[in-house]
C-alpha cells in the first residue's frame, strides 16, 4: 500500500513538475490592435500559435479613439505591450521618444523582412530621424472614384488623366446633372496633400523649414479652392449621403480609398457597373496618399524576439494576403500582390498600380498639430476668406510656431 502511494505521489509530482516546465517555457505575447483589426486579427493569432507552440498571444482590443492616450499613459507607466499596431502619423511622434525598439538589426538578420519588400510610401512611414521603428502591416491608399455612365455622356471615355481634364469634366458633369462635379472636403488634409504632391509641394523642406509659400504648394491651393469657388464642388457637403449622390449622379466623382468599394456595392447596388476607380489625374506626377497602419516593439518589452517572430509571420506575403481575404485591408507586402485574387480584379489592379506612387505625411513629432493648421488654413481658402497666397503665409506662421522656428 505504502508503495502504492508513493507511486502515485511520485507520478502526480513528476507531472506538477512537468506542467510548470512547461508553463514557465510558454512566452505570452501582449499585442495591442486597434478598430475592426482587434476582432479579426484572432484569425492570424492562432495560426502563429499553432506555427509557434512555445508562444500564446494575447491581443488587447483599444478603440482608436482611446488609443493615442492609452499609449501615453502606458509610456509613463512602464505598461505598454510587446507589439501594437501603430497609426502611420502617430510614427514619429513616440518614435521620436524613444518608446519603440530600433529594428534595423533585427531586419539585417530576417528571411523575411526587407525594406524592398514593401511599398516606398508605406515603408517611409516607419524611419524617425533615420532610423527604423516600425514594420508596415497593411496600407490603404486614395484613388479616383467615378461614374463611367455619366463620365461617357459628357464626352469622356476614360478618367481625366490631368488636372485639367479633372476641372473639365467635373464642369461638364455639373452641368448635366445640375448637381455637382464632384466631391471634396474643405477641411481633410488627405484629400488636399495630393494636389500639393502631385505639383511637387511639399510641407517642409530639407531642413525642416516651412515650404508652404512655395509657387508650388501655393499654385496647388489656388486649384483645389477655386474648385469650390466656381460651385464644381460643394462648400458645405455636411449631412449629405455619399453613396446616394453618387448613385443619383449629383456628386458623380470623389477620391476615397479601398474600403469604399464594397461599401459601394452595398449601399447603393442598383449601379453596379456604372462606375469604377482610376488612378489620381497628374500635374507634375499622380502622388496620392498613402496611409494603414505598422506594427512596432515597445522598447520596454520583455519579450522582443517572440514579439519579432510574430512581425515576420505577419510579414510574410502569404499571411498579408490571408489578412487580406479576412479583413479587406490592403498588402503592404509587394508580393502578395501577385495572387491572381488581387491582380486579376481591375479595381485591385489599380489600386496596385496607384501603390508605386503614393506619399504620407511629413514623419515629425509635430504633425498632428501641423495637420490640424493645414486643415484651417485650407478651408479659409476654399470658403474665400483668405486667397491662396494669405492662407499659405498664415500657415507658414502657424508651422513656424509650432515648431519653434524663430528666423
């Protein structure tokens, strides 16, 4: 009996010991995400587990509107995660900070992760004073929306492919409909930028000087505001619904991004095939934004090479595109692109084709505040407060106060 016991004694310690051996060799990874990924990213979470046994993740659903000051708070507690998904303007200014673990050794090293791999814009949203903080997980990117019924009818047979054709057609559709041209926003810097860009503006210079009042940032302005000035666009579009004004042909092209175009089929299905989307018209160039979002590694984090595991799995162009058959959200990864299911789709394809021009903001610690005085100064100029000139002069003195530029 007495052998017995301690048999069993034995057993049940060997497999207490067993248990906790194994515990204490399981790493638990912390990820934040954000928005709708925080619901879908489970579906990549347990693949990586099953690839990656000696690893459980943990993911921490953050609302965005609750994000940036929940980074804050974890910056100054000690308390941030392993990984998180990180906003492509919020790069620089907790990179800048030293909140994010510098990346560049771990990329020297990967079979997975290069610099060429990515899209230019996406990937240079990641470099804070040269250096590397993050890794692009999916980008989104702004093309032209429009009706090609309605386009054919006013003398068009493909999308303007200039800026002056843009205003020409857009005059010419308002015209017929008795509506609009189109759409655009008085106070939405993405929306804006690319006509800087795209007549080779730009915000600041190589020295980080204000370069607002250049000809060409000032010329881009000129354009954008005189097109709500002449009534081609609306001033005040507050209220309206988008998708029904498209459909009834009032407001017949607008520039908005990838996740319009299911939305489009949904709401207002009764015009399929009567529109599509074209790449941005061209001035100098057909530079549009490029957004998504990264993943960094909190430099405070106990786990890094398990939290770089996880940024190679989803790094790898594979993953990108099953991340994109479960969330809709575009492949920051080259090759990815390649499926058939991307680039066989026309609307994809031009999506694609768009990617190899795109641009995002200036990386500085300052942006949103600088973001916020574009927004102002731009709609004083659509509105006529201010001519294009006066609004690019005031933002030059709001740019120079913000960053602290005396001369």
């Amino acid at each position: 009996m007495r052998k017995a016991v301690s048999v069993i004694l034995c057993c049940a310690l060997l497999l207490l010991a067993t248990v906790l051996s194994a515990s204490a060799q399981t790493i638990e990874l912390t990820v934040w995400a954000m928005g709708e990924e925080a619901q879908k990213i489970g579906a990549m979470t347990a693949k990586f587990e099953q690839l990656n046994p000696d690893i459980r993740v943990k993911v921490q659903a953050i609302p965005w509107s609750a994000a940036h000051d929940k980074i804050i708070t974890a910056v100054a507690g000690g308390t941030g995660p392993d990984v998180a998904q990180m906003g492509t303007t919020w790069m620089a200014e907790f990179g800048s900070i030293g909140v994010f673990e510098e990346l560049s050794s771990y990329i020297s090293r990967s079979d997975v992760v290069h610099q060429d791999s990515f899209f230019e814009g996406s990937y240079e949203t990641c470099i804070v004073n040269g250096k590397v903080y993050g890794i692009p997980w999916y980008v989104d990117v702004r093309v032209l929306f429009y009706r090609t019924d309605l386009l054919a009818e006013v003398g068009f047979s493909e999308p303007p492919q200039t800026w002056d054709e843009l205003r020409a057609a857009a005059e010419a559709l308002a015209k017929k409909t008795g509506g609009y041209g189109m759409a655009l926003s008085t106070n939405n810097y993405q929306e804006f930028m690319p006509f800087v860009w795209q007549n080779g503006g730009r915000i600041l210079d190589e020295n980080g000087y204000p370069a607002v009042t250049e000809p060409e940032f000032v010329e881009a302005l000129e354009f954008y505001a005189k097109l709500f000035h002449d009534g081609i666009t609306p001033v005040d579009s507050g209220g309206t619904d988008l998708f029904q004004e498209f459909a009834r042909g009032t407001t017949p092209m607008y520039f908005s991004g990838p996740w319009m175009i299911n939305l489009t089929y949904e709401q207002v299905p009764e015009i399929t095939g009567k529109w599509t989307v074209a790449l941005c018209p061209a001035k100098k160039t057909r530079t549009t934004f490029v957004g998504g979002c990264n993943f960094v590694i909190f430099r405070d984090s106990k786990n890094k090479e398990a939290a770089w595991r996880f940024i190679e799995f989803m790094s790898d162009h594979r993953t990108q595109l099953e991340w994109f058959k479960v969330s809709g959200s575009l492949p920051a990864v080259k090759k990815s692109w390649e499926d058939e299911e991307l680039i066989g789709n026309p609307m994809m394809a031009v999506l694609r084709e768009q990617l190899d021009d795109t641009k995002a903001p200036d990386n500085v610690p300052q942006w949103a505040q600088i973001e916020a005085a574009i927004q102002r100064r731009v709609q004083e100029a659509c509105y006529g407060t201010k001519t294009a000139v006066e609004a690019a002069q005031a933002l030059e003195a709001d740019i120079r106060q913000i960053m602290r530029i005396r001369n």
